[in-house]
C-alpha cells in the first residue's frame, strides 16, 4: 500500500512516499488487538511536524510512517474490538495514519455518524478528546465559566471553543495572531476574538468583566504569565503544548495571590492505558456532535503524496482550524 514514510530528521521537505506492507489487526500498544482501517482521510498535526526532526517525546526507530489519527472503514477486527467490519470511524492510531491502511488500538476506535464527513472525522479524535480532557477532567470547567483558549484558531484552540460552548461556558475568548484567524475562531463559536501581539490582556480583563475562570493553553512561551493575569480568583490556567517554541516559568506567589491553578493536560499517554476512560469521553464527545456543538472545522486539504507541504503548513503557523489529508480519492 501507498504511505508516507520519515526517512531521516531532516524536516518537513524530507518525508518520501513508498510503499509498505498492509498492517495486521495488532497493535504495538495493544500486541495480539487492533483494528484495520481502510483510511479515507488522515488528520495532520504540530507533534508530526516536530517527528520529522525527532523533536518529539516518542522517538521511533526510523523509518517509520507517521499520522495519529485517521477516519474510514473498518477493514479487520480482532475479537471483541466493539466495531465491525464496515463500520465507519474515527480512529486514533498513533503512528502510521499517512498511509491506505491503519491499525488502532480498539478503545480508540470510535463509530461516527453521517453528521461528519470525512475530513471532519479525520480531525476529531486528538483534538477534541484533548479539549475534553483539558477543559473539563483537568480544569473542572462548570456550566457558567468564562473560558478563554490561546492558539484558538488551530486544531486544539477550535476544539476547544466548541467543547467548552457545548459544555456551557458563558464566554468564550479567543486569542489569535490575524485576521484569516480571527475568521476561523468565530467559525469555531467563539463570542469575543483578541489579538496575540495587541493588548489581549487588558482586552480579556475588560469583556470578561473582571477574569476568567480558565485558560487553555496549547501555545506556552511569554504569554504564560499574562494568561495567570488574565485569570478571576479560583481562575486555572490548563498547560496543553507549546507550539510558541519556548516552555514558560511559573513564579508560584501569583498562584497564591489570587488562589489561582497551573494544571498539565497530557492527553495521549494518560488515556492510552486506560479503555474505559476513552469510551467515557467518546461518548461526551457523542453528545456534543448530537448537539450540534462539535463540527471540526477543516483548513487546508491534501492528496497523500502532498504531505510535506501539510506539514509546512503547520509548521509556517499557516494552518487554520484542520489540516487533512485525502487518502482516498474525494468523491
Ligand atoms: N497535551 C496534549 O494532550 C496535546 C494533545 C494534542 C496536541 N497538543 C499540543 O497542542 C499544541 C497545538 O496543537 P495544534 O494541533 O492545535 O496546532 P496548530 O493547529 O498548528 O495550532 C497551533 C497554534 O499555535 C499558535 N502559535 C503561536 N506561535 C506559534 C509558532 N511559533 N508556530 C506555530 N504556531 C504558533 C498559532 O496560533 P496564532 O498564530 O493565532 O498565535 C497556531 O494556530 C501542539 O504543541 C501539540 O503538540 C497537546
């Protein structure tokens, strides 16, 4: 089958496309369980990006076939995976996702309807399960919270303006850096829209009527303490990446000042072990698509051959809202 391969850490321009073997129904993460599919479209991100230059936490001997999450058809199942052959899905594979065919772990395979299309499918599991994760199991958001979301524009940032609405947030904030960006965080169902190289604080300060209660943060570097100055009493701030490049310090007498938390969301690896846990949230997730609350906006679109130019994309801070990958032909 066709996929794209990291050959060397070379970078974004450096992934060639190949062919490989089609994968068993075995996972690395599940030995002897997994779940085939047949990949229509497969979900691009920033830890990609930092893979082609083995930037990334998880270093795999090379060559490997990256792509963490893909929509299709279910292909092949091992026994008692809760799917069937045929079934359409979202699937979070973790590797190997920019190729024909994928193999997940079964708990993170989820059934989805015809409210999504392909592409939309394709950028659910990561982003959305993350702002789930972030917004609600980390930072305790309650039904009434003012919420404001930095990188809001992005994969995770539009997730999370949709999650937190459909979790009943009373505001939502959005900081982003242009225009075309501000654009893609109202599509996203934010209420108010801030700019990163203007006056955000202030800006937040004022509309939010005095702070907020939570900041998600997937963007790090010199923000950092103005989002803890941004935030009400009892505020929380949830660390989910560091796409600004530079990892912030805390200096921990703000927290105190205005008994105010730093929480770390680290999605994958936590729920990875933990099947019962990814049905708990595939099922919130269920409700707020149901709800009409979660629609992934997708940005840009590429044929597999083209996924370099999908991950220079992400790492020119270009992409807004999804990008994907059209593994199959578009109908
Ligand atoms: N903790 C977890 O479990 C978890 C799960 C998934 C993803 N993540 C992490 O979350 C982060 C965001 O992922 P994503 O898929 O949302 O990325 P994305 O779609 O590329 O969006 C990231 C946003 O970061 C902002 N940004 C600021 N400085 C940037 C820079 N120098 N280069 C690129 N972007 C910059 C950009 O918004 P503006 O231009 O508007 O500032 C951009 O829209 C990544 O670090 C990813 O690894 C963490």
């Amino acid at each position: 089958m066709r996929a794209i391969q990291i050959t060397s850490l070379d970078g974004p321009g450096a992934i060639e496309l190949t062919d490989v073997p089609e994968p068993e129904p075995s996972h690395m993460m599940t030995p002897g369980e997994g779940v085939v599919v047949a990949v229509e479209a497969a979900g691009v991100a920033f830890p990609e990006v930092l893979q082609t230059r083995g930037q990334y936490q998880f270093k795999p001997d090379l060559p490997f076939v990256p792509g963490a999450e893909v929509s299709g058809t279910v292909l092949a199942a091992s026994d008692g995976a809760g799917v069937a052959v045929g079934d359409r899905v979202a699937a979070f594979c973790f590797l190997g996702g920019f190729a024909e065919q994928a193999v997940a772990p079964p708990h993170m395979v989820f059934k989805v309807g015809d409210e999504l299309d392909a592409a939309q499918a394709a950028g659910l599991v990561l982003n959305y399960h993350t702002a789930y994760f972030a917004l609600k199991l980390r930072g305790r958001l309650a039904e009434g919270d003012k919420v404001l979301v930095h990188g809001a524009a992005g994969g995770v940032g539009t997730a999370a303006i949709q999650v937190a609405k459909g979790l009943g947030a009373a505001q939502v904030i959005a900081v982003v850096s242009t225009d075309e960006k501000e654009q893609v965080a109202r599509d996203a169902g934010a209420d108010d829209v801030v700019r990163s190289d203007g006056e955000w604080r202030a800006q937040a300060l004022e509309i939010s009527g005095g702070g907020v209660d939570l900041v998600v943060d997937p963007v790090g570097g010199d923000r950092f303490t103005d989002s803890l100055r941004s935030l009400a009493e009892d505020g929380r701030v949830v660390v989910v990446g560091f796409t600004g490049g530079s990892i912030p310090e805390v200096k921990v007498n703000r927290l105190l000042l205005r008994n105010t938390e730093v929480i770390g969301a680290g999605w994958g690896a936590y729920v990875m072990s933990r099947p019962q846990l990814n049905r708990e949230i595939g099922a919130a997730i269920d409700a707020l698509i149901a709800s009409g609350h979660v629609r992934p906006i997708v940005g840009a679109r590429f044929g597999l051959e083209r996924a370099g130019e999908a991950l220079e994309l992400i790492d020119g801070r270009g992409a807004l809202g999804k990008v994907v990958l059209d593994v199959a032909d578009r109908p």
